[in-house]
C-alpha cells in the first residue's frame, strides 16, 4: 500500500479517502495480526507509517467536516 503525504492527501476526493482509509486499516490489522501471532514483519517501520498515513487522512477528514 502506498504511503500518503499531506499534500497528497489533500488531493484525494472524499470517496478516495474512505477508501484509502479502509484499505490502510486493514493492512494495519494484518500486521498486528502478524506480530501477536509471535511473527516478525519484514519490515516494522511500515507499521508506523501506516499510522501516520491513517492520521494524515482523519485530519483532512476532520478539516473538511467529513469524518
């Protein structure tokens, strides 16, 4: 999943970011899934990313009045 800046995100219709929403969660719970599972990501960094992408988008959400 591709990780999103501000500036992209900002791009992004209210439909797209719902979208990107649902599909930057559930690649969260994949890896979560992963790692209580006594796994190790190949790379844990992704992690956080993918939080902060998922912050980036309920800013915009919560700046548009849409969320």
């Amino acid at each position: 999943m591709a990780i999103f800046r501000a500036r992209d995100v900002q791009q992004l219709t209210d439909v797209e970011l719902l979208e990107q929403m649902g599909k930057l969660r559930m690649e969260l719970v994949r890896h979560y899934g992963k790692v209580s599972a006594g796994g190790a990501t190949e790379n844990p960094g992704h992690i956080r990313e993918l939080r902060r992408t998922i912050a980036r988008i309920m800013t915009e959400q919560n700046r548009r009045g849409t969320a």
